[in-house]
C-alpha cells in the first residue's frame, strides 16, 4: 500500500520546506545504512547474511509461490462469486478477508514446508524480529517519502499532473466507505494480512528461489523488489511506484540481512498502517 499524496491545495512554499525535511532525514538515513556497510557494493561479501537456499531448491520455491497464490484467487472467487470488482463495501470486505483467510494460511504453510525441506533460519517462521523491523521502518520510511517528493517535483516541473491526493485505490475504498464491521475487516486485513501473505510470497519463497539460482544476493532482491512493484502497477499511481519500489527494496535487504521473515512483515505492517492512519487523519472527509 503506497504513501498518501501530498493535497495539491496546499500552498507549494510550505510543501517545499516539508519536503526539504523530509530529504534531510532521508539522507541521514541512507548516510547511516552506508556507514553501518548495508548498502555498498560488495557489502554481502565483507559482512556475513542470511543462509543461502540450495541452488536445487529454487525451482520447488518458485512452485510453492504460484500454488499460494492459486490457494488465494479461490478464497477470493469464493467470496465474491468470480465478479471482477465489488460493488460495494461488505463485497470488498468479504473479498479481502477470505483471500487473506486462504492466501496467508496457505503462505504460512508453504513457508513451514520449506523449513522442512530447508531447515535454514531463513525460513523458520519465528516470533524474533519485531523490534529490529520497527528499527529499520523508522530508518526506511523517510527514504520513500524524500524519494516520492523529488519524483513529484520532477512531475510538476515536466508540467506532468502528480496525481489525486489519495494514492491508492485500496485507500480510497477506506476513505470513501462508511464506518463498520466490514470497515474494520479492511483495515485490519491491509495492516496485518497482506503483510504477512506478501512477505512470505515475495521475500520468504520468491526472494529465496532467486537468491538460490542467481549468485550473490542482489541478482535475487532486485528481481524480487522489480516483482513486488509490478504487481503494485494499476493499484497505484507513477508516484507512489517510487515508494513501493524503495520500500520493496528495503524489505528484501532486510530479508537478506537478518534472515528473519518477521523483520520485513514488522516493516510492511508498519508502512501500510501508517498511511492508513495518515489517509484518516488528513483526507477523511474532505
């Protein structure tokens, strides 16, 4: 779930200080991630990460992946009866919650599989990694936010339209929706089971079999970070790509780095529930 955009009916000399803040931060943050040697080149070969899958694990990875996802579009037609859009609030909340049921179940037992299979730290779905998560958001998020402003600026300077206030289309369901129990089901899946359902997809079996076949590590997080935005493409507007790109990228270092699956879905979790939050407090109503 992408970051909210900024409302274009404010004046633009107070975004620019904002946004001047923001890259400030931004920079301290990516100045730290260098310094701590996370992010330069060669840094897997000087610093030690994760274990690596065995290069005959990626094809049984891969077909785990595609049988979670198959197990999640039948818990969504299942819900809905196989219509393309919901037409309306309790439709899209009982779309979203029997594909989060199937589809994190289903995710959960892939991962757990592969742990079996593989018994590496990588795929051990443990309770270890929130506090580092919660770390590493906090040093992630300003990134995404200074990365979408200087990609707005660009936009607005090339005379290109940024885009509505709203970024993306789940967010603007929530804010268009009326309070309720359907309501809630929304939010909690967005904040909690799409998290969990995408990190296990796209970091835990898609970011392993790639890291299995590639050599190196980041062959395998920038095909994973490149997958994880294109199916983001139509969800969401050019700006907020940038944002999820960022975000992608850092989920699967994170991966990488700790081996941890709950690092990147402490991560994730806190992103999309920040701009739930964010979309309420600043666009509810307007």
């Amino acid at each position: 779930m992408s970051a909210v955009a900024e409302d274009g009916g404010a004046s633009t000399s107070t975004f620019g200080v904002l946004d001047g803040l923001v890259l400030l931060v931004a920079a301290g943050s990516l100045w730290w991630f260098w310094r701590s040697d996370l992010i330069r080149p060669g840094s897997f070969s000087r610093r030690q990460p994760a274990d690596k899958p065995p290069m005959s694990a990626g094809a049984m990875l891969f077909g785990l992946m595609i049988a979670v996802f198959v197990v999640s579009a039948v818990g969504v037609i299942l819900a809905v009866g196989g219509e393309a859009e919901p037409e309306n609030i309790a439709e899209a909340g009982r779309r979203d919650l029997f594909g989060a049921i199937a589809g994190t179940s289903a995710a959960i037992g892939a991962i757990i599989l592969a742990h079996r299979l593989w018994p590496i730290d990588r795929f051990r779905f443990s309770t270890k990694g929130i506090g580092t998560g919660v770390l590493v958001f906090a040093l992630v998020f300003p990134i995404t936010l200074g990365a979408t402003a200087l990609v707005r600026v660009l936009m607005v300077g090339l005379g290109r339209d940024p885009g509505a206030s709203v970024a993306h289309e789940k967010l603007r369901l929530m804010l268009d929706a009326d309070p309720g129990a359907w309501l809630a089901v929304i939010i909690a899946v967005a904040a909690l089971g799409t998290p969990i359902f995408e990190e296990i997809i796209f970091r835990g079996l898609f970011q392993s079999a790639m890291v299995a076949v590639f050599p190196g590590r980041w062959p395998g997080v920038l095909v994973s970070t490149a997958f994880f935005t294109w199916l983001h493409v139509g969800a969401a507007d050019p700006i907020s790509l940038t944002s999820i790109a960022l975000l992608g990228l850092a989920l699967g270092l994170a991966y990488e780095w700790t081996g941890k699956l709950l690092v990147p879905i402490t991560m994730h979790a806190a992103f999309n529930l920040l701009n739930i939050v964010l979309a309420f407090a600043l666009l509810r109503g307007s």
